[in-house]
C-alpha cells in the first residue's frame, strides 16, 4: 500500500499525506487544533523532532538535553499503540488557544486512554504547545463551557516585567473580569502557584497566590486561592531562610532566593476591605515573590553574582528561545 492511501493518524479521515504529513514536513498549522492533532500524529509515527520544535520553552515538558527529551518520545511512541483520537472542545483567541480530548491509547495491551486538556501559544506565526492538565480515562469535566480566559504571559526580557506598577484606584468590574482570567491562566500553567498583573501585560498593584499549605511532614500544597490590591509590605524578620523559586516568566530557570522568614502585609481584597496580617514560611515567599513582580524585581536580580554567572547563559539562551521562537 502507497503512503498516499494510508489514513492519518490524527483520525481525520483523510490519508496522512494530505493530512499532517504537511504539516510535519514544514507547513504552519494556522489553527492551535491542527497543531494539536498533528502533535497527536507525530507521536504515533514515532517522530520526536516535531514534538520537540512545536513545544513552547515555558513548557513544563520543554527540555534543554534534546537529545534524552527526544529518546523519552521515542520510547513512548514505541511503548505505545495510538488507536483514536476524540477532540471534546477547541477554544480560540488571538495567540492563545486550548484543545481538549481523549487520546484511546493502549500500552502493553493495557488500556492507557487518557483526557488532556492542552494549552497552545502562538509566537510570531508558529503554535507551540504550552502545558496541559490530564487525568486518566474519560473526563469530560476537563471541558470547559464558555470562551477561553487565558491571558497571554509576559516572559523575561519584555521591559514591563521591569517596570513600578500603578497602584489600582477603584475595584470595578473589568478588574474582577481581569482577576478571573488571571486565576484561569495561571491555573492552565503546571506549578502555577502565583501570579502577578505584569507578567499578564498589565502594569497595576495586584497579584494572586495559591496560598501554599504546608503539612507536618514539610510537603506543600496548593491552597485556596487569594487576592491582593495595592499591598504593602513593612517589618521584614531579621532571620532570613534560602529556597529555590520558579517562575512562569522565567520559564525552566530556577534560582536559590534568600527572603525573610516573616513579613505583615497590607492590602486591599476583593471586597474592597482593608487587611492587614502577618504571614510567614511559603506564605511569606510567595507574596514577596509576586510583590517583588509589581516593583519590577525579579528572582534573578535576587541571586549573588556568582550564582547570576553560573545562569546567564541559560538565561540568554531563553531570552532568545522566547523573543524570535527560536530553536537553539
Ligand atoms: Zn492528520
Ligand atoms: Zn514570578
């Protein structure tokens, strides 16, 4: 049997040359969903390089030793038998998009169907996948009703991650719509656990955190989730402690922030009431990870210089990777 006759995998109906052999031969998916169902594809033609140059650097998968990232495709592929592909919903909008579906794969004769819903990033004219929330088996409840919230993410190197943001003069109804989107975006972000208005393009006194909640055994978890407007910070402890802090504008690069163990803070909820409280441990790193976002400090410019000489060139690198979508 010819190639031209063989269906794609991607269970479009038509045959994989007219399908996403075009697009794995270089054509640009226009939509995030042909993106998605030619990934689909890619995995089950055991083709790890497509998978590798249409993942987004802020990617939780992204992986700066290609060459054991595209080993870990490969055995998947082989391990393997990808029999159809179900797509439930596909959001759209500008350069932000999100494909969900049941993906009825079979590992070692064993059922291994799993449902994702993927978020998917446009750069320049390219798609590239950014993350994705899983869960085994059939779940529809991965679907959201509605239209997509998700708010493009400003990434290191874009100066209003650099910049003093405003302090917010009413609570009006299109910052409860923006609060929204924020949760939403950094929900859809693996290891979001907080995020702060300029790294969603917007130069204003505000952040959210998933207030982390430590058990007795010093495991964290992500908590409920919290607002704070116009907040100040005052009455540092002198005792400080060191922790690696990630961060969704800094994607892959982590650095070893020393902050104090306790700090009061002053803001505004979203009820407009005036709180002041006193908070320590992850609590206290958390906001001042994200107050730091509004003064324009990020963690990089938190670390010694030997530290800093130690991540420059990664950092180049993503500057690079994030700014003209380049594949280094
Ligand atoms: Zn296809
Ligand atoms: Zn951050």
């Amino acid at each position: 049997m010819s190639d031209t006759q063989n269906l794609c995998p991607c269970c479009s109906g038509k045959a994989y040359a007219q399908c996403c052999k075009l697009f794995h031969s270089g054509r640009l998916p226009i939509h995030a969903l042909d993106l998605m169902r030619s990934r689909y594809s890619a995995y089950a033609l055991n083709l790890p390089d497509y998978i590798v140059s249409t993942t987004h650097p802020a990617s939780p998968q992204y992986m700066d030793n290609k060459f054991s990232w595209k080993r870990k495709i490969s055995q998947f592929s082989k391990n393997s038998s990808f029999l159809k592909l179900e797509v439930l919903d596909f959001k759209e909008r500008e350069t932000l998009a999100s494909v969900t579906f049941i993906a009825h794969i079979s590992q070692e004769d064993q059922d291994a169907t799993f449902t994702e819903k993927s978020y998917f990033e446009k750069m320049g004219e390219k798609w590239f996948y950014r993350s994705g929330e899983l869960s085994s088996g059939h779940a529809p409840n991965l679907v959201t009703t509605g239209q997509l919230r998700l708010l493009p993410l400003a990434y290191y190197g874009e100066p209003i991650l650099r910049k003093k943001a405003d302090p917010i003069a009413h609570i009006t109804n299109d910052l409860r719509e923006l609060i929204k989107e924020m949760v939403e975006t950094m929900n859809s972000c693996t290891n979001g656990v907080g995020l702060a208005a300029p790294q969603v393009h917007h130069s204003i006194r505000l952040f959210i955190i998933r207030t982390p909640i430590e058990n007795e055994d010093g495991n964290r978890e992500a908590g409920p989730i919290e607002v704070f407007i116009n907040p100040k910070l005052s009455s540092p402890s002198i005792e400080t402690w060191e922790a690696s802090e990630g961060c969704l504008s800094i994607p892959t690069i982590r650095c070893m922030v020393e902050r104090p163990k306790e700090i009061t803070i002053h803001y505004t909820n979203l009820e407009g009431l005036l709180i002041e409280r006193r908070v320590k441990g992850w609590e206290a790193r958390c906001i001042m990870h994200e107050y730091d976002h509004i003064e324009g400090i990020l963690t990089v410019d938190r670390i010694d210089s030997k530290e800093r000489a130690k991540i420059e060139v990664s950092l180049q690198n993503l500057e690079k990777r994030l700014h003209d979508g380049l594949e280094l």
